[in-house]
C-alpha cells in the first residue's frame, strides 16, 4: 500500500500541515512523509498573544476559573478567533473585535 495524505493538526495550536504515508489499511497505520521542522508557526504566536489578552482584560483569576469550569465557553471564543478574527485580519482597519 503506498498512498499519502495531508492532515491539518488542530487550528488551535497554530493550524500546519502534515503530509502522511500510509502504511497499512488493517490495522490503519500511517507515518509522516516528511520530517516536520517543530518549529512553531506566526499563527500559534498570534493565539498565544489572544489567550494572554484576554487574561489580562478578565485578571487571572477569573480567566483560569473560565477556562476549567466554562471550558466549551473558551473554546468558542478561541475559535471565533481563529476562524474570523484572524482569517479577516486587515492591518489598515483598527476597530475592536467583539469576542462572544
């Protein structure tokens, strides 16, 4: 079996791409077809400063007990902005983004 496949990992840590072989269908095994650098991505920087943002604006008290007790709450936000936020970014446009 020689096939291959790209996988995006998870937008949450930074979105890149992964470029898989596949080894075998029963059991399913594959392995990456190219060594990946493990740097981190301008994407994953950008989520850190959002998720640093929001602790400072909730205090870290607040955005801690937010993250463990309302954690689906957190990841709707962080997705929002990952998804729009980010996606439509445009450096002339200087407005706040509210974040749900």
């Amino acid at each position: 079996m020689s096939a291959a496949f790209l996988a995006e990992r998870s937008a949450l840590t930074g979105g890149s791409l992964i470029a898989y072989k596949i080894v075998s269908l029963k059991p399913l095994q594959v392995e990456e077809s190219a060594v990946g650098t493990g740097g981190l991505c301008g994407s994953a920087f950008l989520n850190y400063r959002f998720e640093e943002h929001v602790k400072s604006r909730l205090g870290h008290a607040r955005f801690n007990e937010m993250k463990v007790k309302k954690w689906k709450t957190w990841q709707m936000g962080l997705r929002y902005f990952e998804d729009f936020v980010k996606r439509n970014f445009n450096e002339d446009d200087d407005r706040e983004v509210p974040i749900p």
